[in-house]
C-alpha cells in the first residue's frame, strides 16, 4: 500500500505543473493600426512566427500584395511556444518605405515598389520602447 504522503505528493505536484503552464501565456499582441496612403492599406499580419506586411486597395478590398518581414525560429527547448512568439508592434510611411518595428526593437524597411525587406536602425525612426520579453 502506497504511503499516506504519496497522493499528496502527486496532487502537488500536478498543480505545480499545471501552475507553471499557466504562467507561460503571453499577453495578446499590442494592436497596430493600418496606415492608409494613396488608396492603399497598409497592414501588419502574424502568427507570431511569420509577420507580415499586407497591402490592400482601400476601396476595393482586394488584397494587392504580401511580403513577409521576418520570420521568427521557436524553438521546444525554451519552453511554451507562446512566450517565444514576436509581433510587429509599429509601422510608419516614410516616403516610398514602410518602417516597421518588432516588439524586441528590431527594424525594418519595406520597399513598396520593390516590395523588398531590409533590416533598419531604429534609433531616429521609431522613439525608445521596452523590448518585449
């Protein structure tokens, strides 16, 4: 027969993992508004591993163009997925570039007649946020 303790060991420790799972849940990502400009929205889209910047005819609705800016590894040993996932956390039309930051201060500039993606300095674009952890 099973010692006392042994059903109360396991109900501790049940609860500790179901604890644990629980605080690896991130919060939901900050909302970024489009940015309208010459008839076409510009949007960010992600799963947290592939982001991406959509454009769309603002009067039509139909998509014209999609081009991935990053894409982030996850990886089974740092834990729940979740914790691990980035999202693109600020846009801004600067001339013929979308300059987009992701929520770890990383940046990019995406070419809109080239609809090409290349990795930017945030300093002067963006003002100092906290990276997301």
């Amino acid at each position: 027969m099973p010692h006392p303790r042994f059903g109360t060991a396991v109900i501790f420790l049940l609860c500790s993992l179901m604890t644990i799972g629980a605080a690896a849940k991130r919060i939901p990502p900050k909302i970024v508004p489009p940015i309208i400009a010459d008839g076409i929205r510009y949007s960010a889209e992600g799963d947290g591993k592939d982001n991406y910047v959509v454009a769309t005819d603002s009067r039509t609705e139909k998509q014209l163009w999609r081009v991935k800016v990053f894409h982030n590894r996850v990886h089974w040993w740092r834990g729940e997925e979740d914790v691990q996932w980035v999202f693109i956390s600020d846009m801004k039309l600067i001339g013929n570039a979308l300059l987009v930051r992701d929520e770890k201060n990383r940046c990019y500039s995406v070419y809109l007649k080239a609809k090409r993606v290349k990795k930017q300095q945030c300093d002067s674009i963006f003002p100092a946020q906290e990276p997301r952890r």
